[in-house]
C-alpha cells in the first residue's frame, strides 16, 4: 500500500540511537542545526533587505524545533495522538505571516515570498525537531535552491515575456489619454490602466499600467529600451518598470 512506502521513507530518514530520543544531547544538536540553517537563510533574506531577516528566522526557527520536540516527548512519553504544539505554532506563523503581505505604493505586493519562506523554515524546524534530519535537510536545500536559484529563472523568463506592468507618473490627469495614444502607436497593447490613490494628494497622476507588445519588431526589445522611449513623453513625469 502507498501508505506503507511512506511509513517505510519516513524510518529510514529517522536518526537511531540517542538523536532519535528526546534528551539533553539530541535536543543540544538539533538547536545546533536549526539555528545553523536559520542563520544561512536569515543571512540571503537580510542581504536582500527584506521584512524577516536574520533574528527573525533564528527565533522562529527555534520555536518551532521546540515545539517539534515537545510533540515528540508527548506522543512518545505520555501518549498524546496530535501534535498540538506544533499545529499551535503553524497557525500563530500562518496569521502573522498573512498580514505581512502588504501592497507598495505602487500596487506592488510585497513581502509574499519572504511570508512564505518564514512559513517553510517554521515547517522544516519542526521536522527537524521531532528527529526527521533527513528530511529536514532536504527540505532546507529544496527551500535555498527556489530562493536562489530559481530567481534568476523567474527574472530571465519576465525579462522575456510579452507582458510588463510600469509605475507611471503623469504630469496632469488629463494626460492620460496622450499617453494611451502614444503607447498603441509605439506597439503596446494597454490591458489595465489603475489610478493609483497613494499619491492622491501629490499633484501627479499616478498609475500602474500592464501592456503587452503586440508589435514583432518590439518584442525583440528589452523591456527597459520600451520604457526609456516612453519616459521622453512631454506627458510624462516618471516611469519605471515594476517587477
């Protein structure tokens, strides 16, 4: 049965002898490497200036270890069937984690990756905490390789897409519509324009505005070349690519 391929992946990735016991020894390790990881991750979202940094990875890293931990010895000990604590800790992270997720000035949501990692690295910890190295391990090198990694990927694969959205700053409102002409002309195709109301009261026009290049010639042409030609528009104040 499916299931019991699963139990059998789960033992071999337990440690055996006195790491898979919850003591003084084994709790002193797995502090150990989860503060390790924490550091490693902390250290790539701090570098990067984001909201959750070194000590707050650290923290809720060791919180949930703990809390892993603390399941272990009462399912093992005294015979509890839910991991209470650990769920306990999933759901405080989940609520925090869900209002961190903010929109920018410029219609930008921010923070989501890093809400997400904070998330993982909760899960990773507790894995870890109730004597699954193995597997906390892999999960920790899953989780750095789509930090890391994939984030080139995901630049190169939006440097190269037919669709863009820009922060837009106009001179006046009424210029709106010089603007929208001059980008159909330029071989854009506008699919949403939004009033932006952080700057209602800045004396500009602010907008965010999601093209997508219709013109063949163009899409030959990185999306900071389109950009450029745009920002010479006597209508416009600024502009800059979001994203």
């Amino acid at each position: 049965m499916p299931t019991d391929y699963i139990a059998y992946w789960l033992n071999g990735m337990k440690a055996d002898g006195w790491s898979s016991e919850v003591n003084l020894a084994s709790t002193a390790l797995k502090t150990g490497i989860v503060i390790l990881m924490a550091v490693i991750l902390g250290c790539e979202r701090a570098r990067n200036r984001h909201a959750a940094g070194l000590r707050t990875f650290i923290v809720l890293s060791i919180g949930s270890m703990f809390a892993g931990v603390a399941d272990m010895y009462f399912i093992k000990d005294l015979g509890v069937t839910f991991s209470f604590m650990s769920a306990a800790v999933f759901i405080g992270i989940s609520i925090i984690t869900a209002n961190t997720i903010v929109y920018s000035s410029k219609n930008q949501i921010m923070g989501l990756t890093t809400s997400f990692g904070v998330w993982t690295m909760s899960i990773i910890s507790a894995v870890l905490g109730f004597g699954l190295y193995t597997a906390a391990l892999i999960g920790f090198i899953a989780l750095m390789i789509g930090l890391l990694a994939f984030s080139k990927l995901e630049f190169y694969i939006k440097a190269k897409s037919d669709h863009f959205e820009i922060h837009l700053e106009l001179k006046t409102r009424g210029s709106l519509q010089e603007f929208v002409t001059a980008a159909r002309e330029f071989g854009l195709k506008i699919d949403n324009v939004e009033l932006n109301p952080a700057y209602a009261n800045s004396g500009l026009s602010v907008y965010t505005v999601r093209f997508t290049v219709v013109d063949k010639s163009l899409r030959k042409k990185p999306h900071g070349e389109i950009i450029e030609a745009l920002s010479v528009l006597d209508c416009v104040h600024y502009v800059e690519k979001i994203g």
